[in-house]
C-alpha cells in the first residue's frame, strides 16, 4: 500500500501528457537514417524487419520496467522513449526498404508511430482515401495539437505502465509483451502506409475526403472507443 501511495505522486511529473508531448516534439526532429536498400520483395523483407524490432522492443521494455515500487515510475517516460526510437529506426527502414528512404517525413513517421494508439489525434495529419494515404505537410502548430492528444492517450497508458512495475519480473514481462504488441501495431501502419500510394498535400490543404471514399476501419475504432 505505501508503495502506491508514493508512487502516485511521481506519476503526473514522470509522465504527463506535458511532458509526453514536448517529448514527441523533440523525438520527432531528427527521422533516423536507414542503410536499407530498396528490396526486390519489399513486404517480406519489412516483415523481417518488424521481427526484429518487435524482438528489441520485448527486450528493452522489459529491462527498463525491472525496478520495483517507486523507482519504477521513473523509468516510464525514458521507456516510451527507448521503445519509439526502435520503432522509428524500423519505420525508416521499412520506408527505405520500399524505395521510400527519400521521402520519409516527419508528418508520415508521426502517424505510423502512433495510429494504432490515437488515430482521432492524427485525422488533421494523414488520412485514408481509397488505395491513396493523404498526407498534409504539418506546420508547429498542427504538429503541437497532435502532439498533445497523444501525449493524452499515452499518459493514461504509462498509468498502466507504471502501476504494473509495483509487480517485479511479472510486472516487466508484461510491459515487455506490450512492447512487442505496440511495436506489431506500428509496423503494419508503416508497411500499409510504404506499399500503397502516398499523396502528400500543402498545409494549407486539408487531408478532409468526402466520407464514401475514406476507409473505415472498424478494428481501429473500436480500439479508440475501449472496447
């Protein structure tokens, strides 16, 4: 009980959505170089590539997630952090390994990073349009406001996250096994986004498509809704 009772405190400053934002933001400043070339077989080679990283990610959340009781809360925020920077260097080189290497923005690894986890958060960024994935060039503004409704959806995870390292080893293969899960998720964002064609769009456009052409997609939703 007093283990809780401490670490609860710790919480809001180790991983608000402040924080997670800014840290998005900066995150996102530099897009990881890739030495992949482009692949004769680009969907098999990308799948090998997400295996690994999904490997990685297992690997690294766990670790971070082994400190017991409040110390643990601690390493929320630079475990977030150590895993999207695995899932960044995989997104790059998915995109390379799909003759996309040139083209990879920010905007475009913005939205494989975290669809999967706050899809409503990117609508004003990327948008599904048939065969076509709209992409609108994002200004700091634009980019601050996805920024911060994610840093929303991920703050109540890390709550998860964090209340789960009061548990020693069980706690961390957990944190672990979501790691892989969550780095699952963004590299069938990346390989859906780097096999199908990409229009990318000013700022001053909007990625807004009538409603008959975008694809719904109802697994996402009801993710985002809870179920």
């Amino acid at each position: 009980m007093s283990a809780t009772m401490t670490a609860s405190p710790t919480t809001p400053s180790a991983a608000s959505p402040q924080r997670i934002a800014q840290t998005i933001l900066d995150f996102l400043a530099e897009i990881p170089h890739s030495s992949e070339l482009p692949s004769d077989r680009p969907r098999a080679r990308s799948e090998a590539i997400a295996l690994a990283a999904r490997r990685k990610a297992f690997l690294a959340s766990a670790s971070l997630s082994l400190p017991p009781g409040p110390a643990g809360w601690l390493t929320v925020l630079p475990e977030l952090v150590a895993i999207w920077k695995i899932q960044a260097k995989m997104v790059a080189d998915i995109a390379a390994a799909c003759g996309r290497r040139s083209t990879l923005t920010r905007e475009q690894m913005l939205y494989c990073l975290f669809r999967h986890a706050a899809a409503q958060a990117l609508r004003d960024i990327a948008v599904r349009a048939g065969e076509r994935l709209i992409v609108r060039q994002a200004g700091a503004q634009a980019l601050r406001t996805a920024a911060e409704r994610i840093g929303s959806k991920l703050a109540q995870r890390a709550l998860g996250s964090g209340a789960a390292r009061l548990l020693p080893v069980l706690g961390a293969m957990g944190v672990g096994a979501y790691a892989w899960y969550d780095t699952r998720q963004v590299s069938r964002t990346a390989i859906d986004m780097f096999t199908r064609e990409i229009e990318i769009v000013g700022e001053s456009r909007s990625t807004e498509v009538p409603a008959r052409r975008i694809e719904r997609d109802r697994a996402q939703d009801a993710r985002e809704a809870g179920l």
